[in-house]
C-alpha cells in the first residue's frame, strides 16, 4: 500500500486521519497538484511545485515551505514508494486546515493541512499513431468557475462535466464558453491542429495553466519545424479540425477519434500529434 505523507508524518495511506472540520472538506478550501515521475523520474516537478505556491498565494493559504523543502519531501516520498513500478503519480493537497467552527470567512491562526500519496501510473504511450490509444469526447458549454486558473481542490464542476462524458460511453468532456470558444477538458488542456499549425487556447481564467500545455508549447517551439499558435479557438475550428488532442499529467498528449460520435479527419491519430509528442517526450523531463 501507498505511504503517504500527512502533516509531517509518514503513514501507509488507509491510515491517514483527517478532522471532518477541515476545510477542504467542508468547502474544498485548497489548492493540488498531480506530478507524474518515470522510472523516478518527474515531469515537470519545478513548475509543478511554482503553479501550487502561486495557487496557495491566491487564496492567501500560508503555507512556509519553500520550492526546495517541497522537492525534497516530493522525491522523497517518491523514493518510499518505488517499488515493482516505479511509474508513479503524486497527488499533492494543501488546504487551509482545521478550524473549531464551520465558518465561511479565512481563519486565523490556522495551520494548513499537507496531504501527499502516490498513486501507479501506465507506461508511456508509444510514439507511433497507428498504436497509440485515441479518446473520444463528448462537449458541452463550461459551466464551472471563472477562476479556472486556480488549481482549487473544489472540482465539483470539473467532477459534473467530466461524468456527462463518462456516461455517454466517452472519456472527457470537451468544454466551450458562451461565445461558442474551446476553453479546455474538464481535467485536460485542449489543442486543435489545421493545415499543420497546432492551436490552443490562450492561457488566461478560463483555463487551467496546464503543465503539460506549457512543455508542448515549449518543445515545438525549441525545435520550430511545427507552428504552435495560442489563441481564440471556435468550437466550429474544433469541429473543421484535421486533429484534436488533449493535455493532461496523466495523459500526456492524447488523440481524439471522436467528438459526440463524429470522427476527427480520418478517426486515428494524426501525423501532427505523432511528432509532436516525440519531440515532447525528448523534452519532458527538462525542468524536473
Ligand atoms: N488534471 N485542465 C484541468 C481542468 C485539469 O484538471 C488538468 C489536470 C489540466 C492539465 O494540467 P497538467 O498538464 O498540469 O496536468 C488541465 C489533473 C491531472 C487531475 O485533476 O487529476
């Protein structure tokens, strides 16, 4: 079983004991993360752990610990839990604490509450599109938050959107915004590909600012023979698109087959993903 750390302490994770008047509990008052490492090694670790620090400082929890004293308890807790596979996630959960009163105002004098475990994680999917695993989406206009950029642990909206698509059979949920714009998937980042060109959404509230977005951006625009653009995305480009893919930690970049039945250009993955995610697998674990 998992250790997991809570609030200092190390402890296999069905033991973990949390006050029902945490606030997390009681109003999903915190921030998260989930940072995937293979073979130990993560992706992403560094602005991981700044996207968690910048959350925590937007909904003023005051948690100490700097980058470095997070890195270490992160690799760490990675290193307790190598075991026959070391391709792990880590969840990580800082809420504002435990208050003695249910009370929608930020306490005083409250010590947040640290939760971290890990979790198993698939190998890699192969670079090679006619082996790859494809997805199909369903859609639907975002009716969550409009601090989308927060990585606030209250998902219940994510959590509503992401079942719409579970129960039609689908694996995501593709979201559009009352203009009829892409903003994301309920736990993914979005990017659509014409004539070559990748495009995705601008990174602004209406989004999570996505770690794996950021290394796809980063490493097509290192090696430049592939035109990334971040900008408005129509719902009408989505659905003229010759390929759709999605962005996530635990998905890596992940084809679409499918939106609500109909097939992306041909239904497979494309040419365009496929050298996009080998130029993102040779650059993922650059800023660990
Ligand atoms: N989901 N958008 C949303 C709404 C997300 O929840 C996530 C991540 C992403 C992708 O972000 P990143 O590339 O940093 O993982 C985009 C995580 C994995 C989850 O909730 O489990």
């Amino acid at each position: 079983m998992s250790i997991a750390y809570l609030n200092g302490e190390y402890l296999p994770l069905a033991e973990a004991r949390i006050s029902p008047l945490d606030r997390g509990f009681l109003f999903g008052d915190g921030i998260y993360e989930v940072i995937p490492y293979y073979d130990g090694k993560s992706v992403g670790l560094v602005p991981h752990i700044e996207r968690m620090i910048d959350g925590l400082a937007a909904i003023e929890i005051k948690c100490n610990k700097s980058a470095d004293q997070w890195k270490v308890l992160l690799d760490d807790l990675i290193a307790r839990n190598a075991g026959a596979t070391n391709n792990l996630g880590i969840y990580v959960h800082v809420s504002r604490g435990t208050d003695v009163k249910r009370f929608h105002a930020y306490p005083e004098n409250v010590e947040p509450t640290i939760f971290c475990f890990t979790f198993d994680i698939k190998d890699p999917e192969p670079v090679d599109r006619e082996k790859v695993h494809g997805y199909t989406v369903t859609t639907s206009e975002d009716l969550r938050w409009k601090r989308c950029h927060i990585k606030s642990t209250a998902l219940l909206g994510n959590v509503m959107h992401f079942q719409q698509g579970h129960a039609s059979g689908n694996s995501e949920c593709l979201l559009y915004n009352a203009n009829n714009e892409l903003t994301e998937g309920s736990s993914v980042n979005a990017f659509i590909v014409k004539d070559g060109v990748v495009i995705t959404p601008i990174q602004d509230n209406q989004i999570l600012p996505g770690i794996t977005r950021r290394i796809i951006i980063d490493s097509l625009k290192a090696d430049g023979s592939i035109k990334v653009e971040e900008r408005t995305v129509t719902m009408d480009e989505v659905h003229n698109a010759d390929e759709v893919w999605i962005s996530s930690s635990s998905k890596e970049i992940a084809p679409i087959t499918h939106i609500d039945g109909t097939p992306v250009g041909d239904g497979k993955a494309g040419p365009v993903w496929e050298a996009a995610f080998r130029l993102y697998t040779a650059a993922k674990f650059t800023n660990s």
